[in-house]
C-alpha cells in the first residue's frame, strides 16, 4: 500500500533538521574534493605536460556516454598521512552496457604507488566483483609499492594477485590497460589478467627496471627493451594489444567488453515508478540529535517505487519496521529501525522476516537508527540474548544480497544484528548524520567512570572527581570523533558516505549490481535459540 507522509517541509523542525544536514553535506563535499584534486596541483601540471589524461579523464572516456559511476570508498585513508581516495579510484560503471568494476591508479598521487589504505580498498573492489560477477578492469599506473610502508604492504598485498586470479577461475573476465609503469610486483596486474592493452612507447611492465637489473646482472638495458609495450606485443606476449595512444587503450578496452558476450544471472526488474514523494525531503528527516527519534517510513517512501510498503506485523515489535517493496523496478526487503532500542520482540520479528526473504529470494535492505539491544533486569530475564543472538544468526546465515544505510545511529551489536560491516552486506553506505561504535560517547564514558570508582573504593582511596571530570571529557571527545561518518569511511567500514538524497539513485545502482549473480536464498540457518 502507499504511504501517507506526515512530513511536513514548511515547519520549523523539518527547516531546522535540512539546515544541519545540509551543513555536513557541505562538509562532505569539501573532503570529497580532496580526493578529486589528486596529487595537487604541481603534480596535475606535471601530468598533463606529459600529454597524459588524469585517472578520471579516462574512466569517463571508457565508461558509455552520460552512464553513471558508483564511486567507492572515495575517503579511504581519511585522517591518515595519506592522501584521502588512497591514491586509487574504485567505482562501478557501465561499458557498453555491461556493469564493470573500474580500478584506477592516481599517478598524480605518489606516482600512483599504493600505501597501506590503496591495498585494502582494491581488496574491497575485487570482494565486489567477485560476490556480484562484475567484469574488472584496470587501467594501470603505478610505481609500486610506497616503500616506507613495504612492511604493511607486501605480505597482505600478495592477495590482489590472487584475486585476479579467482576472479578468472570463475569466470569473470579481468582487463588490463596499461599507461605508463607497472614494475615489480604491479607487473603481475598485466601478467594475471585475462587481457591486456599497453599503449606504445607509455607502458613500462618489468620485474626489475634498468637500475635493479644492472645491481642484479651487471646486464645494460633501456626502459623499452626490456619492458616496452612494443617488446611484449612483439616479444614476450604479454600484451594482447598495443595501443597507439590513450584514447586508443580506452576504446580497445571498450572493444574487449563488447565481445565478452557477459550477460546477467539474476531476474530483469519491473517497470520503475517514481516515489510519490520528493527525495530532495531526505535532507531534513533525520534530527541532528540522534537521541530524537524518526520515523524511517518517512524515508522509506522517498526511495521506494510509488511510495509504495506492505509493512510486514507492523503492530508487533513496533521499533523495527519490516516489509516489502520495490524500488527502479527490483523487489526488496526492509528492516529499519524506528525508535533506536532493539528488543526481543523486534529481533524475533526481524528473524522470521529475514527468513521469509530467503524463500523468496528477495534482497534485503537495512536502514540503521539503533542504539543497540536494550538491557536491563527485566530484559535479561526475558531473554534479550537469545532473542539478539536469534536475529543475528538469521543475518549471518541469509544468503540473498544485504544492502545497508546507516543513516542514524548504529551502536554495539545492533550493528550486527543490522548487518554493519562485519556481516559482508553487498555494500553499505552512510550518511552524513551517521554514528557508530561500541555504545555512545557518554554511556562508555559512563561506564569507565563506573569502574574507576568502585576501583578506587575497593584500595579504601578517595575518588579524584576533578580526574573523573578530565577523563570523561577526554573520552568522550574521543569516542565522539570515532563514531562519526569521515573516520568510518576512511578505514573502509562503509563504501562511501552519501548524500542522503541520492539514496534511491544509490540503491537502484547496487540492486542493478547484485542482479549480475543469481539472487537465491539460504538452504537453512543455525540452531535459533528459542
């Protein structure tokens, strides 16, 4: 049935939640252009005078024209020493008509070597690929590894070859176009991939450049000899084209893409209904005191088809709100919280909702607003872990695509019970307004002051209350800074932090994605405590 917002967009609460929202979509933009602006602008410069296209230039040339790009972790290494985007760009995009998975070096970034954070966002790219069967394509320049960080690079990084090499195994085709240097062990990024294009007298693909091999052999060899795109198109064989410039890498890697014959393995969507109701209403839903509560229906209708929900027992566990709709054409499941609290009648309900996903094989997606189980005497005897325990199994154990927002809070283990990070949703996004840790920046601080006390009490000595006072506000401010969205996303806990009005464009590019496998349904689940 169509939903009946009670929004009402002229109010002074709903002005005064789309002014705070807006502010940190404003916030976001700014960190968001640190990513776009590469190495700087030095290193731009240096780039085009060489008669290069930046790393975004040619994603847009190879992608179809006016198609759109899913861009994924773009704050990875937010906060860190590194530049933010991790020196790689990862996204989805359509080339002629088929959805693939990009991964590009920034050379304008560090000579587009990867660091610590480059490492583990094309380790999320390739999970993405792999689960959805997205063809891959590379488009490589790079100077290797970041060398003062080798020690937090080398051991794990050995896993990018191997999952070009899985991605191969199950039939997902893996693309290389090489622009300039790939060396040492970003040599393998040609070697291992299904096809590859070097553009002539740009690509540079070498175990050991002309320095090494001189220390090594004592052996004379230029740049083009011994690794040119020439010498492997003629020589070694390891270019299966030689382009004759960029554009030419960039359309003979459209070309591959068209003759993959690549076909989707999941049901088409129906016909798409707008919503009834104007997404750009998103701004202002979600207070900016996340202690206030919302009614997550309100966005539920902004991004679903015709504003359309059949609320599945919507008068049992009335704090998760769960049902059915349909959003550009896709079938789709919802969990949302509605008052924060998660108690046992919520986590039975979401269970048996969950299980009911899996028989019909319908993807499932989570809207957060939780603070978690509630606790208590009460709730203990009642049997608020089993009842936790119940719903995350039925997380852990369902097999049809997850999709999550956290678009409130998300504290302690209804983040896991709302399919956070650690539950390998197919993708998950914040919003600006997001926060998610162990439990709130005042109840940790709480409980640390708590144990400090009786500590103190139990030696016989006084409480230092001016020492409490100083270690609370430290906490706090700390837990408070490592709840929030940017911190998240630059460690990879999230595919990206979005504006919350474009969460339906969002979503219909991920249903679109998850739809490139079969969508199936678990076979059966662990033993539900009861």
């Amino acid at each position: 049935m169509t939903f009946k917002s009670a929004l009402d967009p002229q109010s002074p609460d709903y002005q005064s939640r789309r002014a705070a929202m807006l502010a940190k979509i404003a916030e976001l933009d700014a960190e968001h252009a640190k990513a776009l602006a590469g190495g700087g602008e030095k290193y731009v410069t240096r780039h085009r005078k060489r008669g290069k296209l930046l790393a975004r230039e040619r994603i847009e040339l190879l992608l179809d024209p006016d198609s759109p790009f899913l861009e994924l972790s773009p704050l990875a290494a937010w906060g860190s020493d590194f530049q933010v985007g991790a020196s790689v760009i990862t996204g989805i995009g359509v080339v002629e008509g088929v959805e693939c998975m990009i991964v590009a070096n920034d050379p304008t970034v560090r000579g587009g070597s990867s660091n610590p954070w480059t490492v583990k966002k094309s380790f999320r790219a390739s999970d993405i690929a792999l689960e959805n069967r997205l063809p891959v394509i590379n488009l490589v320049e790079s100077g290797g590894a970041d060398l003062p960080t080798q020690k937090e690079i080398f051991i794990p990084g050995g896993r990018m070859f191997r999952d070009l090499t899985r991605l191969s195994a199950a039939g997902i085709p893996t693309i290389a176009l090489v622009f300039g240097n790939s060396t040492a062990g970003g040599a393998y990024i040609p070697g291992m991939c299904d096809h590859v294009v070097m553009v002539k007298e740009r690509a540079k693909v070498f175990l050991g450049g002309p320095p090494l091999v001189k220390m090594a052999t004592g052996e004379e060899s230029g740049d083009e000899e011994l690794g040119g795109a020439e010498m492997h198109a003629r020589t070694s064989g390891l270019a299966d084209y030689m382009a004759a410039d960029e554009p030419d890498a960039l359309r003979l890697g459209r070309q591959i893409v068209r003759n993959l014959n690549h076909r989707k393995h999941g049901p088409k969507p129906a016909a798409t209904v707008p919503p009834r109701y104007d997404p750009e209403e998103l701004a202002g839903i979600v207070p900016e005191d996340l202690k206030v509560p919302f009614d997550p229906r309100e966005v539920i209708a902004r991004v679903t088809d015709g504003s359309a929900f059949d609320e599945f027992k919507p008068l049992y566990g009335t704090s998760l709100v769960t049902g059915w709709a349909r959003v550009h054409g896709y079938p789709i499941g919802i969990l949302a919280n509605a008052q924060g609290v998660l108690f046992g009648d919520e986590a039975q309900k979401a269970a048996q909702f969950i299980q009911l996903a899996n028989q019909t094989d319908t993807p499932l997606l989570f809207l957060h607003n939780t603070t978690g189980y509630m606790v208590g005497k009460e709730y203990e005897q009642s049997g608020i872990i089993k009842h936790g325990a119940l719903m995350i199994n039925a997380v852990a154990n369902s097999k049809v695509p997850h999709i999550t927002i956290v678009m409130g809070a998300s504290y302690g283990a209804g983040n896991y019970g709302m399919c956070g990070r650690a539950y390998d949703p197919r993708f998950l996004f914040t919003w600006p307004s997001a926060k998610s840790a162990v439990m709130g920046p005042q109840q940790l601080a709480g409980v640390l002051s708590i144990v400090a006390r009786q500590a103190a009490e139990a030696r016989g000595q006084v409480y230092d209350e001016d020492q409490d006072r100083a270690m609370r506000e430290l906490v706090e401010t700390q837990i408070e800074a490592e709840s929030l969205p940017f911190f998240l996303s630059g460690r990879l806990y999230d595919d990206g932090v979005i504006d919350p009005r474009d969460t339906r464009t969002v979503l219909g590019l991920c249903l679109s994605v998850v739809h490139n496998a079969p969508v199936r349904g678990a076979d059966g689940f662990g033993v539900f405590r009861m």
